[in-house]
C-alpha cells in the first residue's frame, strides 16, 4: 500500500487549492480571459483594482454559478452578467456588460429585469417569477424557453439596496412536459366523442387550435374516391422496394386521390384540395403527394425539416417565422387501408427533439385508434371504444408513472449533487470512485487527487487516519466477503496537532452482479463531528456527574451514620430513663418532693425522646422525597383496619398530646360502618405516614389555643367525592406526572388498579379521612402554601416546620389515586381532609392483620415488602386499646457493633427486657464466636445462639462480608441451621438495603431505632424460622 501523507486541505499553503475570486485568479477559460482584459474602467464598475472586497464578493458568486446569474450595481444599474447568461441574450452580448441598463435596447429579458429591479431599489424586497416565457437565441436560432427567475437585493454600507442579483433557473422541459400532457388529454377527451369520420376531423383540429404551442398549422386529407383505387405496387417509387404493408390480409388495392377536407392555421386557398398518388414526383423538389406515398410505404409518421419540405408546407405564422419542420401521419383503418392524411406543421420556436416525436405518435396513434372505431359496426364500435378507453387510461397512467419516476431520478440527481451528505459509489472490478461535492467538501479532498489515487485498490482508505485504518481495512474485507450492507464510523486523516478531528459515518450497500460477485458499491458518508464531540463531552460530564454522585453520596452516608448514631443512643436512654423512673415511681415510698423530681426527670426523658422522634421524622421526609425524585415509591397493599391504623397513630402521640392538654379522639362515620365491616386493602405504612403528618401538625398548631382539640373521622362511599359536605373541603388539584415514568399510570389504569388487582377481588371504595382541629388556622393567602416542597404559611413555621410533611402527604395520597383539600378559618381552626381508593377484604378465621410500625427500620425497597409486627384483628369495642404482641423473652442475641458507645446501649437495653447478650467488635470477632455456640458445635459447653444484629459499617470485616461468610459455611454444612440475623445500619439508602439484603441478612433495621419494636421484629424471625 502506497505510504499516506498527511494534508490538511484547507491549509493555506496547500497547492491544490484554487482561488475563488476570479479577478485575482489567472485566467482558465476563454470567458474569464475576455473578462479580465474588458475595459471595465470605461463602465460604471470601473478598473478591477478599484472594486471593494463586497463588489469582488457578488461578481464571483454570479461568475462561479453553472446556472445564468446578473448584477446590477450601483444608482446606475450596471450590468455584469456570467457566461451562461450571455448565451440568453444572444446578440446583446458583449453591448450590454457593463451597460446602464436603462440604456440597454429593448429586450423582453432586460425589459422584465428592469421592472423586477426597481422594486428591489425602492423597497428592499425581492422579487420572482415562475414559468417566465423567453426567447432565447440558440445556434442563431430564436428558441422559446420557460425560466424561473429570482432578484434578490444586496444592501450596502447604508443598509439600502445597492446592488441586485438576478438567479435563472431553466424548467422549460418540465414547462413542455406538461403542456404536452394537458394537450394529449385534450385531443383524447375531444375525438372520443365523436361517432363518423366526418365528425372526427374537426374535432380533432380544434383540439389542436384550442392547445397545441407545439403546432403551428394542420390540415387533414381525406381519401374520397372508393371506386379509383390503386394497386401498391403500382405506385411511383424513388426505388422498386415494395410498400411496407402492416397486415398479411390487407387489401390489394389503396384509394389513389385524396381530398382536403379541413385545416388549422393556415388558408385552405393556398392548399392543393386534391392530392393525388399517382402522379409522379415533380422534379423541381419534393411535394406533399411524394411525402404521403413515403407515409403509407413506412406506415409510419414521417418528418420532413428545412429544405426537404414540400412546397406546399413552407409557410409563416402569425408572427412572421417560417416553419421548417412538418410531420405527415398516416390515418389507417383495422385492415391497413389509409382513410386520411393528418399533416402538422411544427412550432419553429421548439426544436425537434425525441420529446416532440414521441408527442406526434401520440397523437397519431390517439387519432388512428379512433378512426378505425368510428369504421367498425356499432356493437364492434361499443366494444373497441371501451377497450380504448382502458387502454388509453393504463397507457396515460404508464406515461405519468415514467415521468413521475423520470422526474424523481432527475430530483435525486440534484439532491445528490447538493445534497449535505456525501455520497459515493466505488467499482472494485475498475477501480474508480464518483462522489458528489458533499463529499470533497467533507473528507477535505478533491476530485483530482482521488482520480490519481483511483488506480490503487481502496482509494477512499488515503483519508482514514491511522487510529481507525486497522477497523476500517476489516469493516471492509466483512462487506466484500459477506456481501452485506456496512456501517462504521471513523476519524477523517489531518494534522496531528487538529484540536478538532473530523469525524464521519460512512453506510455502504454492495450489488450483485448475476454471479453474486459485488461490482459496484454505493453509499452515504455523514459528519459526525459535533455528534462525536457532543458525546465525548457528555461522557466526560457523566464521568464528572458520577464522582459528584459517589461524592455526595459519601457525604450523606457519613451524614446520615454520624446523626442516626447519637439518635439511637438518645432514643436508648431516653427509653431507660423512662423505664428506670416507671419502676421507681412504682416502688418508691419517698415523700412527695421526690415523686415531683421523678416526675421532672420524666419530662425531661420524654422531652429527649420527642426531640430524637422530630429528627427522626426529618430524616425519614427527606428520604421520601428522594424517592419521589427517583421514581421508585410504590404502593404495597395489605390487609388492615383502617380504624386500627388511626389508633396507632393516636396511641404513638398521646403522651405528646396529654402534656399539652390536647384532647384526640377517632370518630367513626355512618358512611364507614356502612360501607366498611373490617378489613380493607390498603397501604398501612403510606396511610400512617399521611395520618402522622395531619396529626402532628394540628397539635403543633392546637397546643397553644384556649381550646385544644383534635378529631380525626373515618368515612368511606363507593363514588369519588367532589367534596365534603360536612366542613366544605375542596380539593386540590393533582400534581402532573411524568410521562414514562413509573408514578404515571398507563391509559385506563391508575396506581390503584395496578397495585391492587393481583391482590384483591373485593368491592372498590373511597377511604375517607380527615383531621379537624381547633388550632390558630390559616388565612387565604397561607392556604395557597400549603401542599408545595420546602413551603409553610407563617403560622406554620412559628411552630417549626421542614416544609416536607403536607407535600408529602399530598403526593402519597395521589399515588394511592386519592386527593387532599384543606378548609381553614383563621383563630377557629383547621380541617385537612383526604380519600384514597381501597377494596374491601374478606375477613378470614384466624387472620391475622397488619399493624404498621412507622419506624425506619422498614424502608420501602422495591421486590423487598418491609415486615410488620403482627397483632390479632381487633373489634371495633376495642379500639380505645392497642396491644402489642408480647416478644420471645430470654432471647441470646450476638450484638455486633464497633462503636463503643452503642454497643454498650444496645446490649444493656436488650439485657433490661431479658435477653442474653453477647458483644462482638467486628465481623471477623462475629464468625470466631459462632464457632463457640451451638449452631457450629454439639458440646455441651457450646453457648446458645438464636439471633445477631449485625452492624453493616465496621473495621476488619464490615458486615456485608461477614453474612456472605456465614451464609456460605451454612451452605456448606458448617452450621447446623440457618441462623437469623437482622442488619443495622445508619445508611437507609435503598441500594445499601438492596445490598445488604442480597448478601443475606433477612431483615434491615435502620438506626434510630427503639428496643421495644426491635424485639417484636427479633421474635418474629426467631419463632418463625421461615428464613429461606
């Protein structure tokens, strides 16, 4: 392979390049060397020296142009015109360059300029004209010709039109085109109509008198005498070649005088009326007998042009030019007997060209198809007209299929050649590539160095740059060899010092040739470059936006373990506190002064506990938002007393609502007993959640009113309500959702139905809710707060608010298709009232229901239900008391755990309630313990093992590999049972609990978290065993 030299093409110092300015180019063609010696210091242009870089700028474009293109400079109007547009005007060139143009002689295309300019002089607008007719002057010749013609206005220093430029563009072959169609469905349209020859004729000729450019006169000669006939071999020939005769059974003997029956576009009195064909050919030249002899030996349509025309067709039109070209068409019947002779003289303003002979059959085969069906009995003539008519409608919509697909490949032809995308097609077999500009303009080459470059056996590689050559050499072989369309992307050959490579897609298609070997290959090449380095740099930023992630990430976790930490130990003695002062009080005979302390000391506790439990709460919104951000909460139903869940909420606050001498209680509708008779399918945690948000804020906003109340009021109906008529809530609107994302429910389907119909058959309800206080209330302007992230009315952030709780809510209850509204009265009170819909549920003998513990020990994860503690179903006489379910007592429990602190806590709370505790440091001091207790050993000195509460984060060995290690050795028969354990962390993001659930732990509690309700979750795993 011939070495590759690298070659910026559009380097300044590169010699292949070619000026664009043809004043400062040298001469390369004949015209521009007639340009650059013209005196333009004699025109208003003036010397070529003089002209400013703006003037240079507008005589290149129209100069470089293929298509015909006019200047017209300056108040004077001087004209500059390229070379295509000299050949326009003919004559008027080289007068007219560098002419005034009102000083030019008249001239309809200089005429129609000037009135197109002036309005771009006045105005500043340009101007166009469609189909513009024009004579032209061809070979000597005045040709008429269609344009369309643009003058666009060039401002100048001032901003007023200084200069015009005038663009042609030819469509005189689309113009004749379609004037030939419209005139072939005029002369069908008109002749199909008639019934006799007699009729025909003329109607015929007014078809081409009312639309025939093409034509400039016609005449028709009839054969009129049936009983002179002639024999055709008799007739005077130039030679003895024998007639041509279409059929075998045509008859021996032709009508030998035919008469002139009708004409267009000339006198009859000029005009032979009798031609007959068996006079011999006159020596003086050619007559028209002699041309209709020649028609009906051929059968065909025979031209005549210039000086080979019968006398009698030289003739002149109306505007004095001589027609130098005429057809005569022969008119036969079924048998071949000619019955006329149609005679059109030819446009002299259109050249003959394949196009116009192709027209004239056409017309002569709709003219002969006619005659002999008007020649044919009635019931034959019925039949031939239809079968016409069919076969005249599929050749009109052949012919119109042909130009709608000549016309497309003359379209693509034009897009290929200004098409953006480069384009190529490459002969393996002869070794040559054609490409368009786009091309050139897009690998940086040019036609001339691919031509020298063709000979070699991939020409196209020369601009590959040495980086993808390997990739592309391959890409190339698998097309060859495979036969199979390729794609492949690579960078365009430059300078090694580029800062901005160019890079394209190159797609190619191979054909066949009909022994399946690839003889040519075609394909499109597209620059890709701002593509590539949108997407190095979008790479790079996800790069950057990952370590960001990973970062704050980190940050949160450190966050989040260094607070929930202290908050576990908080929630631990504060629980003691209160413990150890229960049992005093109970005990104690101090005098009273000593009950008063205790009972400071009691405040004091809860004090602490009700802090850590705000904090807590914080943390557990946050969380929620960042899951609403993500689009991974989702509803789990389960089968529950609504009832239930509003007594745990009131139970959880009722030391908080007591010391602020709050009275709440739970009101229990008609509508719900109506419609409710126990358990539902609903979201405990979710409902909770929404319930505790409603709850806390009306005692933050109650506590300090003369009257202190709070109710909450179940409900239920069967249709969604509009509002409720009670207290006049009105709804608000539902947020939008994104479209695609998993909180958007597909068309027919809501949140409702796609998480409750594989759970629940029951009858569908609306839960209504609501919670009334007689707090400070909200004016309308606090309202209009209310339900947005990080906002509160003023009233509510004088009682300490995250702005988190009611946006919150409002969005839980939506994803359960339910709606939140507000009613309010400032210094009377506020009542925020929801519904969500559920199903009802069959109770079941010895079912046990779901109580939720809003703890974050419980997070929601997808795949993963959090476990509930279990209580049995309640009775609705037993509302006013919560049980909860009695833990297993003496449990032994392997605490492991690295900070001090908490391992401390932790295992003197869990020794408080009757467990056994044994501590560990880290992961590896866990599995060296195990090996000590009965799971791993028979002896009777093993110490018992039931459950280990295992710390995720730690030194040595963290967690995560201290359960894959234990999970392991039990599968491989190092221990005698699955043994339960129940991960602790800090971190209660959902892909740390994915984590640590995957690695084995059977459930996750996150700190803080209260001794009490973590030993319902322990004696649950441990008196199940259902530990997969």
């Amino acid at each position: 392979m011939t070495p590759l030299t690298p070659l910026s093409p559009f380097s300044v110092t590169n010699p292949q390049r070619k000026l664009a300015d043809w004043t400062l180019a040298e001469a390369t063609s004949p015209w521009f060397h007639f340009l650059k010696h013209f005196p333009w210091s004699d025109t208003p242009f003036g010397a070529i020296e003089t002209w400013s870089l703006e003037l240079r700028r507008s005589t290149a474009k129209i100069m470089n142009s293929p298509d015909p293109r006019i200047l017209i400079f300056g108040d004077e109007k001087a004209v500059m015109y390229n070379e295509a547009f000299a050949a326009i005007i003919g004559r008027h060139h080289p007068s007219s360059l560098g002419a005034p143009l009102p000083g030019i002689p008249v001239d309809k295309v200089f005429e129609l300029i000037y009135d197109m300019s002036r309005d771009a002089y006045d105005n500043g607008k340009g101007a166009r004209l469609i189909n513009q007719e024009l004579l032209v002057d061809r070979n000597g010749t005045s040709v008429q010709s269609f344009w369309d013609i643009i003058l666009s206005p060039l401002p100048g220093a001032d901003g007023y039109c200084d200069s015009v430029v005038g663009e042609f563009t030819e469509t005189t072959d689309a113009v004749v085109q379609d004037q030939r169609r419209v005139q072939g469905v005029d002369i069908f349209e008109s002749i199909s109509r008639v019934e006799t020859l007699s009729e025909l004729w003329p109607k015929f000729l007014e078809a081409l008198e009312h639309n025939a450019p093409d034509i400039s006169y016609a005449m028709i000669y009839s054969a009129v005498d049936e009983s002179s006939r002639i024999c055709p071999d008799d007739l005077p020939t130039p030679d003895d070649t024998p007639l041509y005769s279409p059929f075998e059974t045509s008859p021996s003997y032709f009508a030998e005088r035919f008469q002139l029956v009708d004409s267009m576009g000339l006198s009859a009195d000029i005009l032979d009326p009798i031609i007959d064909l068996s006079i011999a050919e006159h020596p003086s030249g050619p007559s028209l007998a002699g041309t209709f002899r020649e028609a009906l030996k051929t059968n065909d349509v025979v031209s005549h042009f210039g000086q080979k025309l019968p006398r009698e067709l030289l003739v002149s039109t109306s505007d004095s030019v001589r027609v130098n070209s005429a057809c005569v068409l022969p008119v036969s019947d079924l048998n071949g007997k000619p019955l006329a002779f149609a005679v059109l003289g030819l446009n002299p303003r259109r050249p003959f060209s394949e196009q116009t002979s192709g027209f004239i059959h056409y017309i002569r085969e709709a003219v002969c198809k006619h005659a002999i069906l008007v020649s044919l009995p009635k019931a034959q003539q019925d039949f031939q007209r239809k079968y016409e008519e069919t076969t005249m409608a599929l050749s009109h919509q052949l012919r119109l299929s042909i130009l709608k697909a000549k016309k497309k490949e003359e379209k693509f032809l034009r897009i290929a050649r200004s098409a953006p995308l480069g384009m190529y097609l490459y002969s393996p077999k002869e070794r040559t590539i054609q490409v368009n500009d786009a091309y050139l303009n897009i690998t940086g080459t040019t036609k001339e160095s691919l031509n020298r470059e063709s000979a070699l056996e991939l020409p196209w590689l020369q601009t590959v740059s040495e980086e993808c050559l390997d990739t592309a050499v391959k890409e190339w072989q698998h097309l060859m060899t495979e036969k199979t369309p390729s794609a492949i992307e690579y960078k365009i050959r430059g300078s090694p010092d580029d800062l901005n490579p160019r890079w394209v897609s190159a797609t190619s298609f191979p054909d066949l040739d009909e022994n399946g070997d690839v003889y040519l290959i075609h394909g499109w090449l597209v620059d890709i470059s701002d593509r590539v380095a949108k997407e190095t740099l979008l790479a790079q930023r996800l790069e950057d936006a990952l370590e960001t992630k990973k970062a704050t990430e980190h940050f949160l976790d450190m966050v989040s373990h260094e607070m929930r930490n202290p908050l576990s130990a908080i929630f631990q003695c504060s629980d003691e506190i209160l413990e150890i002062i229960q049992k005093h009080l109970k005990q104690s005979r101090s005098p009273e002064i000593m009950a008063t302390q205790f009972k400071l000391l009691e405040d004091a506790a809860q004090t602490i506990s009700l802090c850590a439990q705000h904090q807590s709460n914080i943390f557990n919104d946050i969380l929620t938002v960042s899951k609403l951000d993500s689009q991974l909460l989702t509803i789990m139903p389960g089968k529950v007393r609504p009832t239930d869940v509003v007594q745990k909420a009131l139970k959880m606050y009722e030391q908080e609502a007591r010391r602020s001498d709050i009275n709440a209680s739970l009101v229990v509708q008609d509508t719900y007993a109506e419609h409710i008779t126990g358990f539902v399918m609903v979201d405990p945690d979710r409902l909770l959640q929404v319930i505790i948000n409603l709850l806390t804020n009306a005692i933050k906003h109650t506590r300090s009113c003369r009257e202190r109340s709070i109710v909450i009021s179940l409900g239920a109906s069967t249709s969604e309500p509009d509002e409720l008529a009670s207290n006049q809530v009105v709804y608000m609107p539902q947020t939008p959702r994104k479209l695609n994302s998993p909180l958007t429910p597909a068309p027919e389907e809501d949140h409702f139905s796609a998480a409750f119909n594989d759970t629940c058959s029951g009858e569908e309800i609306f839960l209504h809710v609501t919670v009334q206080d007689t707090g400070c209330g909200l004016s309308e302007s606090e309202m209009n707060l209310l339900f947005k992230r990080f906002s509160q009315p003023k009233t509510y952030g004088q009682y300490g608010s995250s702005g988190l709780g009611l946006f919150l809510s409002k969005e839980l209850i939506e994803l359960q298709s339910g709606r939140i509204g507000v009613s309010s009265i400032e210094d009377v009170g506020t009542s925020f009232s929801f519904y969500i819909k559920c199903r009802t549920a069959v109770e079941e003998p010895g079912l046990m229901t779901l109580i939720p513990t809003l703890v974050p020990s419980s997070p929601r994860i997808k795949g993963h239900r959090p476990r509930m503690s279990r209580t049995e179903a309640f009775d609705d006489k037993d509302l006013g008391f919560l049980r909860q379910p009695s833990p297993v007592r003496n449990l032994h429990v392997l605490v492991v755990e690295d900070n001090p602190l908490n391992q401390r806590l932790c295992a003197k709370q869990l020794r408080n309630q009757g467990c056994t505790v044994h501590t560990a440091d880290h992961g590896l001091d866990a599995l060296e313990f195990l090996s000590k207790t009965n799971i791993a050993s028979s002896s009777p000195s093993a110490l018992k093992l039931d459950i280990i509460l295992l710390d995720i984060e730690m030194p040595v060995m963290d967690g995560l590999t201290c359960i894959r290690k234990i999970r392991a050795m039990e599968d491989e028969g190092f221990f005698k049972r699955r043994l339960p354990v129940i991960a602790v962390t800090a971190n209660a993001r959902n892909e740390q609990i994915e984590a640590a659930l995957e690695a084995g732990v059977n459930d996750v509690v996150t700190k803080p978290f209260r001794i009490p309700e973590l030993l319902v979750q322990m004696s649950a795993l441990v008196s199940g065993r259902d530990l997969g």
